[in-house]
C-alpha cells in the first residue's frame, strides 16, 4: 500500500503501517486522545530499535512539537534516520527541512535530492515539491517542462496543490501551451477537494470568463469558499462583487466588511482591499460603517464568514442607502465620479499617475490630465501558486 503524508499531518496508512509492533496500539490509542506525550513513550522505543516508520512519525511530533517542545534539529535526527532507510515521506520531510532551513542550513540542492528520492519512489507530496523546485529554479535550472512532468505525476494521485499547480502553468503556459480550459480542469479539482488557492483561482477565471463562460454567479461561489478559509485576496474580490452586485445582491456594509478583514488578513500595500475599503467607506453613512465594522468582526471568527453574511442578508443590521456604483463599472469604482481616479499632483522631473484596476480592466490618470483605458498583463506567480494581474509603472 502507497503513503503519503502532506504537511507533516501523521496520516492513517503511515499509522497503520506500525500495528504489527509491541507499543503502536497503547500509542496510537494515546495520539487519538491528544495525548502526545504517552504517544511518544510509546513510539519512541519502536523508533530506537530502527523502526522507519516509527521514526518518521517522532520526526513529525518533534517538528510540531507535539509530546515534546518543538525542535527542528530532533525532527532531523530522526527524519534521517528513516530517510537513510529508503523511507518516502521521511524523505520527503527532510527535503523540506532543507527548504525552509529548520533544523538543518537551508540548502535547496540537498532538497532536490532528497525530493527526488521519495518521488522516484511515487510519493505525490514529493512529486509536488519537486516539480516547485523545478518550477523556481530553486536547486536545479528552471525548467518547466519538468516542473509539469512532476506536477502531473502527483496530480494524477488526486495530490490537490498538484493539480493547483498544474492548473496554474496552464493558465501561464509555463511548459505547455497555455490552455485555459486545462486550467480549470485541474483547479476545479483541486478547489473540490477543498483547497483555497485552487477555489480562488477558479473564481478568478469565472470573473474574467477564462476556460468557461464568464459567470459571476458562480465566481461568487468559489470566491465564498476561498474567503471563508481566510484567503486575503478571496476576501477582497468578494467585496468588490458586493459592491457591484456581480452574481450577488449589492451591499456596501457587506462589501466594507470583507474589505476590512482582507485588510487584516494581509496588511501589505499589495493588497487591494485596503485601498477598496477607503474609497468605498467615503461614499457611506456613518451607520453603514458601523454596521460594516461590527460584521468584519463577525466575519473573522474561524469559520464564521459564510455563517454571518448569510444571516446579515436575511436580516442587515442596518437600512442601507441607494448606491451609486454601477455594476458597468471597475470593481474599485465604488463613488460616482466614474472609473477614472483622481488625477495625483505634479511632481518636478517626475511621472505621476493613479491607477484603479478590476482584475485586468485597468483605468489610468495622469498627473498631466490624460486619462488612459487598458488592460493588465496577466501573470502567475508560483511562489503563492496565485493568479496576479500586473498593471505596469506609469
């Protein structure tokens, strides 16, 4: 039978594989109940008699320090002792040691080889992270056609961020001609199984109608999934839809909320929702911000965000005011001064200019008055395994 462990999560089958052994019940029956340090009185004799398996799972109690406090250089010592012995997931989570420098140097090339080792052997996870190196260039040449070949092997597995990746060199056409349709293919079965990146992805291409008919409804859809498990970006195009009304009652408080969370999610100047938020809480009463306000924090309690704006749109809080944006408008359009933003102030030997973006629908003001209307060059940046839009420099 084939393992695999993602994570560092001790997975059923690496379990399973120890029951023929004095000790793995008692320890297993331990490590149910959340009692690690029983779990690792009991493990641990089974790992210094040389028991691969059981070395990897003390490997994996040190790395999250479960039973023991955390301690990356004891994860090591035992992940070794097992990858020594041919073991695939042990193989696998020292290669990410190595990635990460936890433990041991960082060192992307003896990642590589220890990557390869467990893929050579089928383990999916491996395959995925070599084909990343490959993808990055991070420890061997860039190369793409490669980093697809891996990426295919464990995505056929059903791994979910293999076939997120895959998804994403289609929608890139990195070592495959660009296919969108590939691409949601591959996301879709990655968001199916839950993971966030992949719902987001697959919300994207409905919003822009890339690979299937444009479809706001269900980009709403995926958008909701991806933001309920805290996804930033996620949180802030779900805004921009409630502010336009885009395969969802419009609702400027919902909209505010979801803005302000995404904000704290991911507080970096990268993040749109900041920006959103300000310009959208200019057009609204004092009472919709509040009411915005008391939903975000209702909104940012784990597994809450799907919860609470269901129960805010049976019932709102608050009476809302007609808005003004129009849903033929940028989604950062939310004033009534059209899609255009402000013209920014001259400045001596410089360029200025203000830039407001829906995706790859981008409107442009100079600091000379003239306004431009274009498109963003689509990119896909494989360090987040995220589809990016990048508007360029004035």
């Amino acid at each position: 039978m084939k393992c695999a462990m993602s994570k560092m999560v001790v997975t059923a089958c690496l379990l399973l594989s120890m029951a023929a052994y004095a000790g793995f019940d008692e320890g297993l029956a331990a490590y149910k109940k959340k009692d690690y340090a029983t779990a690792l009185k009991e493990w641990e004799p089974l790992a210094s008699q040389g028991n691969a398996v059981a070395q990897t799972v003390i490997g994996v109690m040190y790395d999250l320090g479960q039973g023991a406090p955390q301690d990356y250089k004891e994860a090591v010592k035992w992940y070794r002792l097992a990858a020594d012995q041919g073991n695939a997931n042990a193989q696998n989570s020292l290669g990410m040691k190595y990635v990460n420098g936890q433990g041991v140097p960082q060192d992307y090339k003896e990642a590589v080889k220890w990557y390869r080792l467990a893929a050579d052997q089928g383990n999916a996870n491996a395959q995925t992270n070599l084909g990343a190196m490959y993808d990055n260039g991070h420890g061997v040449p860039q190369d793409y056609k490669e980093a697809v070949k891996w990426y295919r092997l464990a995505a056929d597995q059903g791994n979910a961020d293999a076939q997120l990746n895959l998804g994403g060199v289609y929608g890139d056409g990195h070592g495959v001609p660009q296919d969108y349709k590939e691409a949601v293919k591959w996301s879709r079965l990655a968001a199916d199984q839950g993971n966030a990146n992949a719902q987001f992805n697959l919300g994207w291409m409905y919003v822009n109608g890339h690979g299937v008919p444009q479809d706001y409804k269900e980009a709403v859809k995926w958008s909701r999934l991806a933001a309920d498990q805290g996804k930033a970006n996620a949180q802030n195009d779900l805004g921009a839809m409630y502010v336009n009304g885009q395969g969802i009652h419009q609702s400027r408080v919902m909209a505010f909320a979801l803005y302000n969370v995404s904000a704290t999610n991911d507080p970096s100047t990268d993040n749109k929702a900041i920006a959103n938020r300000e310009e959208l809480s200019s057009s609204m009463t004092a009472a919709e911000v509040a009411a915005g306000q008391a939903l975000s924090r209702e909104i940012s309690k784990p597994g809450m965000l799907l919860k609470a704006l269901d129960k805010y749109s049976k019932k709102p809080a608050v009476k809302e005011k007609a808005s003004t944006a129009s849903s033929d408008l940028p989604v950062n359009s939310a004033s009534s001064k059209g899609p255009y933003p402000s013209r920014p102030a001259k400045q001596p030997g410089l360029t200025s200019c203000n830039t407001r973006c829906n995706n790859a629908d981008c409107y442009r003001t100079y600091d000379d008055g003239r306004k431009v209307h274009f498109q963003a060059k689509q990119k896909f940046n494989p360090l987040n395994s995220q589809f990016e839009w990048d508007s360029g420099s004035c």
